[in-house]
C-alpha cells in the first residue's frame, strides 16, 4: 500500500492491571520450536469500528489474556513470557482506497495492513508480542491487521483473545481463559504414558540445513500466494462425490484439503509424489479445556504417493484424523528426540512441516473458529484471511470465506506453480464441481486475481 496509506495515530495498549510481581509463563517445546516465526492475520469490515472502544475493549481483554501484553525472555535453554504488561502498539492509517480493493492486497508482501511482529527482536525480549493495525478506507471500512509471535500460543489461544477483546468492546461476558504456568509440566500431567513414537521434527545435516537456509533467504522473490474461494454447493457436491468413491463419509475440511493437494501435484509435474503435513489442536484429542493457553499442537503426516486419488487420501486423512492419539500423537516423542540430541542442538531442529525438497505441503484448516463472531461492534465481517509474512512455500491455510460463506485457502507456492493455479487450467482443476448458476458472494469477485 506504500503511499496510498498514511499513519493518523499510535498508541501503546497495556492491561487494566498487571501481577506484581508479574506471572511468568515457561514454554514449552513447541512453544520454542516455534519462536522465530510469526502469525499475521486480517478482518475486514465494511464499517469502520469506533476506535477509543477498540482500544478500551482491548485493555480489558489483555487482563483477561495477558500474555500477548508481554515480553519473552530466554530461561534454561528455552524460552519465558513475563506477562508485565508491557503492552501492545496500536497504529492507525487512512488508506485511499476502497475496501473491495484493499481486500485483493491483503496478501500482497507490501500491502502495509498488518505490521509483521519482528520474531527476532521479539525472542529476544525487544519487540512486543502482538501487533494491531487499524487501516480506515475510503469509502467508510475498515481492515483490522492483527499479528502475533507464535511462541506465545497457536491459533485457539489468538482466538481467545480477539475473542475477548470483541465481547469487551460490545460489553458482553469474556470467554474463560486457563493460563498455564508450565506447559510441559502441564503436558506430562495429560499425555498419554505412549504415543507413536516418530518426532515431529529433525536435525537436517549442513547441506540440507544449507539448502533450507536458502530457501528462506529467497522466500519473497520465489514464491507467490495464491487465494481460491468454494463456494458451499461445490463443496457439498465434491464431498458428495468423494464419500461415494471412498466408500465413506468424509468431511468437508477433508476433501478440501485432499481435492487441492491432488490440484497442485498435478499442476507441478513430475511425477506428483510429496508429503502432507497437517497440523492438530490437540485439545479436543486429549480431553483439554478450550479456552488452555498455549501451542497445544500435533500434526498429522502422510505420504502422497504419485497417482493417489483425492477421495484416497480424504480417505486416509479422515482415518488419521479418527484414531490422532494412537497413531500420530507425538508430543512425547519430541521430547525424546530432544534428549538424545542434546538441548544444545534445539536451535538445529527443523519441523517435518518445512521440507521443500520432498514438496511437502503443510495443510492447516482455520475452520470452525468462528473467526466471523467477532465484530468489534461493527457488524459481521464481509472477509478474514492470512495476512503476507514470510512467504515459505508449501504452506496453506483454509478458513471460512466471504461473509462467512463457503472456504477461503490461501496458499503460498513456487512463483511459476502459483501462476499456473491461477491459469485456465488450474481453474478447471481446482473448480471441476463449480456449476454454471453458482452465485458467489460479492466480496469474491473484489479480490484481485482469485484463483
């Protein structure tokens, strides 16, 4: 957005209250697996929220959740958040242009919507661990642009938060939060004496660690994000047409997930082999409370042999997916790794998830959130999505799509693949059950190149 935006007011948000002396939260190992990255994410509205009850309703929900108010700081070879409140930068913008417009760019690495939390600066205890971003349009909207550093919680946990801020700002009851002091000490307590005994991630050798280093250096000019809506009708007919050949009832989030991986291996050549990864709330699985803070996550991984159907891997999805815990549960296992390796070597491990080499995608379904109940009293949102951060390839997401119709996946891929997903033939492909009378929602047809 550049010069198209200018910065109206900024303001630092902090808690109704702070402890004295402050809590402490220890991460965990995923917690601090996941401390170099960050999450970024955009709701747009078609009527600007009030911002002095934004700024109020978030104070109050940063007392309720007053981890994201914090700070990390490094602690026995992992990683702390000391929750003393030292608040959260809010800045606003008056953007020139409509929202339809700003709505294609939310992707866009220069789109300016969301100021990125510097996941460096951040470990180390010298950036805050939430961003907000308030960009007013010119015809009366609003983009809210929200990004997080992940060793602070998964996706659930953000939820909570907004969750709270939005129930704040229209006065209603905050969810109920559990704040966790020590989170694999919380994990022992919860976990199973057994799971499947294979890591969820591995020390790459110095020519493979040197190839994944690159990769990230060249993220930006390598690789372009992809958005493709389904309407509910497509996707009710794909589901329909995949149960029948599996011969089984299968999920929407499963074919989805099945029906565009098999898309891209097309699209890619070769000859279409590569790997799945897709990421668990384990909460659920193992019987936790919803509103537990943390990085409570697994991941399923499978093989996608060359030729695999999509209704067989919805199939094998579905059955992973069924039997988590006994087959694929791993939080154990990680640790195990961990102590043979040595905590030294924490630094060297990479997730199975980043693995470009084999072309392993990484599935994650934002689904069934209810990322469109919160409305900061401004109404409904007409979209959420995946905001542009660093753009590794391999990486999808899928949440509900405009004004909470059908799924919108945003998909971030080698340039020239990504460009042949948005062509003729990847939209054949991707949208084989589209029928001719499908009426999308307006929104749809403002996003700049949906596939």
């Amino acid at each position: 957005m550049g010069d198209w935006s200018r910065l109206r007011g900024s303001r630092t948000v902090r808690p109704e209250s702070v402890a004295e002396p402050p809590v402490v939260v220890r991460c965990g190992l995923t917690d601090t697996l996941l401390g170099e990255l960050t999450v970024s994410v955009a709701h747009g509205f078609a009527t600007a929220p009030d911002e002095e009850r934004l700024a109020a309703g978030l104070a109050a929900a940063l007392d309720r959740v007053p981890l994201f108010a914090g700070r990390l700081r490094a602690a026995g070879g992992g990683l702390e958040i000391v929750c003393d409140g030292s608040g959260v930068p809010v800045d606003s913008y008056d953007v020139d242009a409509p929202l339809g417009e700003v709505m294609g760019r939310v992707t866009l690495p220069g789109a300016g919507l969301v100021d990125h939390v510097e996941a460096t600066k951040a470990r180390a205890g010298e950036a805050p661990l939430l961003t907000v971003r308030i960009s007013r349009t010119s015809d009366g909207g609003a983009v809210l642009g929200v990004s997080w550093h992940h060793a602070v919680g998964d996706v659930q946990s953000f939820v909570l938060l907004m969750r709270a801020w939005s129930a704040a700002v229209e006065g209603r009851a905050l969810p109920e939060v559990e704040l966790v002091t020590d989170r694999d000490a919380y994990l022992d307590r919860v976990l199973p004496a057994e799971d499947c005994g294979r890591p969820g991630f591995r020390v790459p050798g110095p020519d493979e660690a040197a190839v994944l280093a690159r990769e990230v250096a060249v993220s930006g000019r390598a690789n372009r994000t992809v958005q493709v809506y389904f309407g509910d009708a497509e996707t009710d007919r794909m589901r329909e047409t995949y149960s029948a050949a599996a011969g089984r009832r299968l999920s929407s989030g499963d074919v989805l997930c099945a029906h565009v991986v098999c898309a891209v291996r097309e699209l890619d050549g070769g000859d279409g082999a590569g790997a799945l990864t897709v990421p668990v709330n384990v909460r659920r699985p193992l019987g936790l409370p919803q509103g537990v803070l943390g990085n409570l996550l697994g991941e399923i991984n499978l093989d996608t042999p060359a030729g695999c159907a999509p209704e067989q891997l919805a199939a094998r999805l579905r059955a992973a997916v069924a039997d988590f815990t006994g087959s694929h549960l791993n939080l154990r296992a990680n640790r195990a790794f961990l102590d043979s390796v040595g905590q030294t070597r924490l630094g060297d491990c990479v997730p199975l998830g980043f693995d470009p080499a084999r072309r392993r995608i990484t599935f994650s379904n934002w689904r069934g959130f209810g990322l469109y109940d919160l409305t900061f009293g401004s109404g409904p949102a007409l979209f959420f999505s995946p905001a542009a951060n660093l753009q590794l390839p391999w990486v999808v997401w899928l949440v509900e799509g405009f004004g909470n119709t059908g799924s919108l996946l945003t998909a971030a891929l080698p340039a020239r693949l990504a460009g042949r997903l948005r062509g003729a033939e990847g939209h054949a492909l991707l949208h084989r059950f589209r029928a001719p009378d499908d009426v999308l929602p307006p929104a749809a047809h403002a996003v700049r190149r949906l596939a």
